[in-house]
C-alpha cells in the first residue's frame, strides 16, 4: 500500500507530520503549514502531530494522530481547523519560549505587541499593519524567551470574512515580508475594540502591562514559574499604552502615528 504524499516540519519544539491522499490537499498543506520553515520526508521518523486530510466523495476530511476533526467541500476550508490544531500542538511542547495571545509585528527593528485573546480583532489590525509596511511576526502568538525578546510564529494569518468563517492569507498576499529571528518588543498596546469610538489611548503603567500578558498567556503560572521574569523583561523596555480603537484601518494608522511609523 502506498503512503500518502506529505513531509514533516519541525517548529520550535514540536515536530508536525502532514500528509494527504492527493496532490491538491497536499499542495494545500504546504502552503499553509508555516511555509517559511523547512520541510523533510514525512517517511521513518516519529511526530508529536500527525494531520490527514483524505478525500471521501465530495468532501476533504481532517484527522488529527488519527482522529476526525472536521470536514469541507475543499481543502482550503479545512485550513483554519489544521492551524488551530498545529497551535495547541506546539503552544504545548514550547519549553523556553512562553507564548502569549498577540498580534504581533516588526517595525525598525523592534516588536509591536496587541495582546488580546480570540475575536479581539487582532488579526484584522496585524493585517492593516502589514500593508503599510510592518514585517509580519504573528496574528495570534507573540512567543517570548528568557531574555524577553520576540520571536516570529510565522504561522497563516487568519482574517474573518464579515462572519465567523475565517480564511487564510499569507503575509507575502499583503506584500508584507516575515520576520527571521527574535527582536526585543518596542510597543505593547491593549486596544478596546468599540464600533463608532474614534482612537483614544493613554499611556499604560509597565506592571499592568506585565498583568495583561499574565492574563493573555494559556500556560499556568504555577507550572511556569520563571515566566513572571520573562513578562518583565519583555516589558522594560516598551512604550505601552491602553485604551478604545475603532475600525482596524483607522486604528493601524494611529499605531503607527504613536509609534512614530506613519
């Protein structure tokens, strides 16, 4: 019996094996399986995540170490689904790294952070930034090291489509290039999504800074205790900021007016 064509990836602490029983859900896989990180042969080597995606009729169905997950029309649509699983995945192995619930991108060398857990608008505002400019590092993840620098989770931006529906755009479709290594942060704004609210920030003390990535982070404390450390040096040295946005258009370009970007 012939194995389905796939490859494996290594990201950060968690290795990822994909593979599929046709050429289109494969090309789908590639594409969208953090595509700036090397592959190698899916073949004779262990993994701590193993996605199918396998044709039945005329739907694409998702496994996940075996398990079905979800199904759609085409492969594309299983994409959110196959990212989702990838996160808890390598959110779960990380050993160093801390993540933290971020849109986070990259302007002159340092890191911009909006911590902010799932339909806080982050990936809308991250994409806003990216098409004036910033250097994509993630729309959900801000992963951050014992020194506090920033490294990029180069990971599908995922947009919504008006709805709930979410659909994959790589940051290279936003003219946007994405980041190749750590950087310290710069900025950390927790942002206030109100429809109709013109821009209105203030400057935000550090240790509340410190408290909302403590509030935004999906390890325990208790079972992480160095990371307190790791928040604080993140914060040091970042200018941060709290307060109401409106739309994501406006408010990428008031961030980047605060930040001295625009």
């Amino acid at each position: 019996m012939n194995l389905p064509p796939g490859f494996h990836v290594r990201a950060f602490d968690c290795c990822i094996e994909a593979a599929a029983d046709c050429a289109e859900s494969c090309a789908v896989l590639d594409r969208y399986i953090f595509p700036t990180i090397p592959r190698s042969d899916a073949s004779g080597s262990g993994s701590d995540i193993a996605l199918r995606v396998s044709r039945a009729g005329e739907a694409f169905r998702l496994s996940v170490d075996g398990k079905e997950v979800a199904s759609a029309p085409q492969p594309i649509g299983l994409v959110p689904d196959i990212v989702h699983a990838i996160d808890e995945a390598v959110v779960r192995r990380l050993s160093a790294l801390r993540a933290v619930h971020a849109g986070t991108v990259q302007c002159n060398g340092r890191v911009l952070l909006l911590p902010g857990m799932t339909h806080s608008g982050k990936s809308s505002i991250v994409a806003e930034l990216l098409r004036r400019g910033a250097t994509y590092f993630s729309d959900e993840y801000a992963l951050i090291d014992p020194e506090g620098r920033v490294h990029p989770y180069p990971r599908p931006l995922l947009l919504r489509d008006g709805g709930d529906r979410q659909v994959p755009v790589l940051a290279g479709e936003l003219n946007a290039p994405v980041g190749d290594g750590p950087a310290p942060p710069g900025w950390i704004l927790l942002l206030n999504y109100q429809a109709g609210e013109s821009w209105n920030v203030v400057p935000l003390a550090q240790s509340l800074a410190v408290l909302a990535l403590l509030e935004n982070t999906p390890h325990e404390l208790a079972r992480s205790p160095r990371m307190m450390e790791q928040f604080e040096r993140a914060v040091a040295g970042a200018k941060c900021y709290a307060g109401k946005r409106g739309d994501a258009a406006d408010a990428a370009i008031e961030i980047l007016r605060l930040i001295g970007q625009a």
